[in-house]
C-alpha cells in the first residue's frame, strides 16, 4: 500500500471497529441468549489471544508492558459496556461512552492544574448540557440505570488513557493490559456461571467484538496515530458516536430520536470546541 493510503487506511477503518464494538454488543445482547457477563469474557479472552500472537509473532514478551491497575481499568469498561448495551441502543450508548471519557479527561487535567477558560469553557457546558439533556426524563430518554453504566465504563476508558499515556510502545502495553484482564473475567464468568445463557450466533459477535474490533482495531489505531497531532487524533474520533447511530438505524432497524440527534450535536459539538481550543 503507498504511503498517500496508507494513513487514511489505518483511519478509517480503526473508527469503524470502534464503532462496530457497540454495534455488535448491542446485536448480541438483543438478538442472541447471550449474557452480558459471557460476551464481556469472551471478548477480553479473544482480543487478548489476537494480542498475544501478535506480540509474539514480534518476538516481544506479552507480559512485558502493561500494567495490573490498567487492566483493572479495561475489565471495568468492558463488563459496564456489556451490561449498559442490554437496554441502550448503539447509537445512545456510543455517545454516552465518548462523552464520558471526554469530560474525564478534561477533568482529570482541571484537576492537574489546567485552565480551562473562554471557548474552551463554553464547550465543556454544552457538552455537559447535552449529557443532561439526553438523560432528562422523558420518552425518549434511555433508561437511567443502563446510561449510569455506559457513563461508568466512559470514566474507565478515560481512566484506562491517562493511565496508559507513559506506558510505552501502545501495542505491547495493550497486549499486555488485555491478558491481564483475563483473570478478572475468569471471575466474573465463575460468579455469573448460574445465569449463563451463551449460543454460538453470541459467541460468534463476542469473538469478533474481542479479535477484530477490540483487539486489531487498536493496533490499526495506534498505527495511525504517530502520523496525528493531538488534536487531530481526539477531534476523529468525534466520528464515532455517528457512525455507530448509522450502523444502528440501518442494520438494526434502530430510532434516531430528535433528542437524540440535538444532544449529539451539543455534546460532540461542544468536546470539539474544547479539543480544538486546547490545541
């Protein structure tokens, strides 16, 4: 591939896989007997099986980078994720997951002492404001338990990237983050074993969730990212949220509310202003 493609390339189908992530947890959840708890085990285990072969195939320790509290940190947004994506539809659930990990970020560098004024301060309150709105009561508003869930595994993401900001060659600090992850999940499917409800269509999502859109999704991300600033980086994956509403409504038969559509536009509006301020 030439160079001219290559970086495009690496783009774009990294958003797609992250995408596909609430895509196809949404799908397994509602349309297969799959229980949250096997799909969040089932697709550390797979992205962390791709990841080591990878690594490997590197001639690379698996176990070399990567940390345990990261690890915590990814099992805590993975099994939030899949337990939220019960009752959320894909296009909801993506734009509460960016938007959480957006703001915690940007809290976490308020608290490190950075200052946040003028348009960069206008758009932390619209994105706040379109949160709010998206969760108000109403019709159309997801249910609150499963939005608390999605906001959670946001706060962990964010976590999970600060945490991993000075860890070295990405690819091999995930590889080694989602092995440890393993026995976190270990326990979680041994504490849900009674409720267990896995068939194959489910496992077939979980696998593919976990190898291919969690697992080679990042390495294509984390290729592309040495050719982007910054900013460049965080205001693509502003796409996301778009994309998994896309995916839903055409391959789900999802709704696009107006609510839905005014709160997109004021949370991802309002990150971009502040991401592009901050530059």
């Amino acid at each position: 591939m030439s160079p001219t493609l290559r970086l495009p390339f690496l783009i774009v189908f990294a958003m797609l896989a992250f995408a596909g992530n609430s895509l196809l947890c949404r799908i397994a959840l509602r349309d297969t007997s799959i229980d949250a708890a096997s799909f969040t085990s089932i697709r550390l285990a797979s992205g962390a099986l791709v990841l080591w072969i990878l690594l490997r195939s590197r001639g690379k320790q698996p176990l070399a980078a990567g940390s345990w509290s990261m690890a915590a940190m990814l099992f805590a947004y993975a099994v939030c994720f899949s337990f939220a994506y019960r009752d959320l539809t894909a296009a909801t659930g993506a734009l509460l997951l960016f938007g959480a990990v957006q703001l915690t970020m940007t809290g976490y560098g308020l608290l490190k002492g950075e200052r946040l004024g003028g348009l960069r301060l206008v758009g932390v309150l619209v994105a706040i404001a379109g949160l709010v709105w998206l969760l108000l009561p109403g019709l159309s508003a997801p249910p609150a338990f499963a939005a608390g869930l999605m906001l959670a595994s946001g706060i962990a993401w964010g976590a999970y990237s600060l945490l991993g900001r000075g860890a070295g060659d990405p690819t091999a600090a995930t590889g080694g983050n989602f092995i440890r992850a393993v026995p976190f999940a270990a326990v979680l499917s041994l504490a849900a074993a009674t409720q267990a409800h896995p068939d194959q269509t489910g496992l077939i999502y979980a696998v593919a969730s976990g190898a291919i859109t969690s697992g080679l999704g990042y390495v294509l991300w984390y290729a592309a990212l040495p050719s982007l600033s910054a900013t460049s980086a965080a205001t693509i994956q502003l796409c996301v949220p778009a994309i998994a509403a896309l995916g839903g409504a055409v391959l789900l038969a999802e709704p696009i509310t107006a609510r839905l559509l005014f709160a997109s536009a004021a949370i991802l509006g309002g990150i971009a202003l502040t991401i592009r301020k901050k530059s």
